[in-house]
C-alpha cells in the first residue's frame, strides 16, 4: 500500500472521531444559546479520545513511518482546523492602536 493511501485509510477514523469530540464539546456547547445537543458524557468522551491514537499504532505497527508522520501531522492540522471552525467570533472591540 502506497504511503498516500495508508495515511488517508488512517486519517479516516481519525477525522469522524475528532469531529464526534469537537461537535459534541460540553464547554462549547455551553456557550451556544438555545442549542438543543447535548454533551458527551465524561465516559463518551474518554472513549473517543482513547480511539483516536489506534490508526497511529496501527500505521506503527505496520512498519509505514512516512505515513505515520503524515497522519500525525494532518491529524493535528485538522484538530486545529476545527478549533478553528467552531471557535464563536471575538466579542472584542478592534484595537484602535493597530488599525
């Protein structure tokens, strides 16, 4: 199996299960008036988070290292991507020293 293909094959699960923790976040959600979700309890979210380095270990274990720093890097990207999408807007004003 390509290096690519490995990497995308364990970027998969990985990307459904970040989504899962970031969608599902009870401090976010807490911030969000009127939504109707409800959080993932700590036992859900510890789930989730113990999934989530199998594809690594997986990669590791097969002997595909390229992949494995691929994966982890694009696994971090998109956590960060995420936090990103989710985050609400500044409620500060602009500083009018830097503009």
């Amino acid at each position: 199996m390509s290096t690519l293909a490995a990497s995308l094959l364990a970027l998969l699960p990985s990307t459904v299960l970040l989504v899962l923790l970031a969608l599902r976040d009870p401090k976010r959600l807490r911030n969000l008036p009127g939504n109707g979700q409800t959080p993932l309890t700590p036992g859900q979210r510890r789930a989730l988070a113990t999934l989530l380095p199998f594809p690594g270990l997986a990669l590791g274990l097969f002997g595909q290292w390229p992949a494995l720093l691929i994966w982890l890097g694009a696994s971090c990207s998109l956590g960060w991507a995420l936090t990103q999408w989710l985050a609400p807007g500044s409620a500060a004003p602009p500083d009018p020293e830097f503009d």
